[in-house]
C-alpha cells in the first residue's frame, strides 16, 4: 500500500473515533410541539414558481445529476481498475518472494 493511501486510512479512523467521542445533544423539548404547530397553522407556504421555469430547472437538474453520475461511475471504475492492478502487482511480487524462498 502506498504511503498516501496509508495515510488516507489513518486520518479517517481517526476523523471516526473523533465523531464516535463527541457528545449527543438533545434537542429542546418544545421543537416537536413548535413544528406540529408551525405545520398545523399552514406558516410554512409552498413558493409560488411559473410552470415553465420550474420545468427548465427540472430539466437543468436531471442534465446535472446525469453528468455527475456518469463523471462518478467512470472515475470510480477507473480507481477499481487501478485498485485491480495494484492488487495483482502485490499478488505477483508476492509469489515470486515465495518461489525464491524453495
């Protein structure tokens, strides 16, 4: 494993057990009555948007979240594949140790 990967897997077991020692705060008591209350009387009021703009944007977000996914699936395929060859270097170097060993 490389020094930077090594160093990845250290910084984020240690970013885990400094998320697992922090403290659970408890919300005020009064919040579920106050958001029932809020909801009940209508004061959150849905935005008032033209149909023709909210079907642009509709359409600009699905453009965006297509581009990303498909960005994210082939970098993520490319680290696989690298991962794949990384593995199979060690396997191989691995095994011509061993033979030189008998």
């Amino acid at each position: 494993m490389k020094p930077k990967q090594q160093e990845d897997i250290r910084l984020t077991q240690r970013l885990n057990k400094l998320l697992d020692e922090l403290p659970l705060h408890e919300p005020s008591p009064l919040l579920t009555d106050r958001i029932m209350r809020a909801v009940q009387t209508n004061e959150f009021s849905a935005p008032q948007v033209n149909s023709q703009v909210h079907r642009r944007k509709a359409w600009i977000n699905g453009f965006v979240a297509t581009a990303a996914t498909v960005l994210l699936f082939q970098l993520g395929i490319i680290h696989k594949i690298m991962n794949i060859d990384m593995g199979i270097i060690q396997i191989t170097t691995y095994i011509q140790h061993l033979s030189g060993l008998l």
